[in-house]
C-alpha cells in the first residue's frame, strides 16, 4: 500500500465497510459543501480493481448512496459469487488446443470448405 493513502486515510478517512475479499472502504469525514464526498477502497493484498464486487463498484463511483451489508436483499438462485479478473494466473480460462493444456487441438471435421472470393 502507497503510504501517501495510508496518512490520507488516516487523517480525513471514516471506514464505511468491508467486502467478503477483505477490502475496506472509506469516505471523507467531513461533508464537503461544493463538491461530492470523496470515496475509496483500501485493498486487501494487490491492488487489482476487479476485486471489487458490483455493489462496492456503484457505490465507489456515486451511481448508488446506498452502502451494500449483509442486510442486502437475498441473491437469486442463478447469480454467482463475485470473482476478480483471473487473466494471467492458473486459474484463467484456457481453450482446447492451448499450449499450457497440451496444445492438442481436436481435428477439423471433413464439412470444412474455405471460403473463396468469385
């Protein structure tokens, strides 16, 4: 973490809340008149934007006041948990025919006809 953010935190920071990941959200302490409160995430581990989940997002960029709780309203059966970007570590998606799956791809089927300009 930046120390400069940690002082600033510190110094002019209220904590609002916690995700499940572990990041802590703040806001100004004092309400600014001329301009919108400012709003920021402390990250838990590497700072990776992804982390934060939707309802921390909208709230961070003022699309929503309200903070998300646990009090929020039940998720639908077909909504999954948040996952943070997982390109460039095991976890990322690899397709069938990828160097780090083997790099074995399935063999074109005889329907195959190139496509020619006439």
């Amino acid at each position: 973490m930046i120390i400069g953010t940690k002082l600033f935190t510190l110094a002019f920071g209220e904590r609002v809340g916690i995700d499940s990941a572990g990041n802590r959200y703040f806001r100004e302490r004092r309400k600014p008149t001329s301009r919108r409160e400012r709003r920021w995430v402390l990250f838990r581990g590497r700072a990776e934007a992804s982390s934060v989940p939707p309802q921390w997002h909208a709230w961070l960029h003022h699309t929503s006041d309200a903070m998300p709780d646990e009090n929020s309203p039940a998720r639908l059966p077909w909504q999954k948990d948040h996952l943070p970007n997982q390109t460039g570590t095991p976890a990322a998606y690899r397709p069938p025919g990828h160097v780090l799956k083997g790099g074995k791809r399935a063999s074109a089927t005889g329907d195959y006809e190139p496509w020619e300009p006439s």
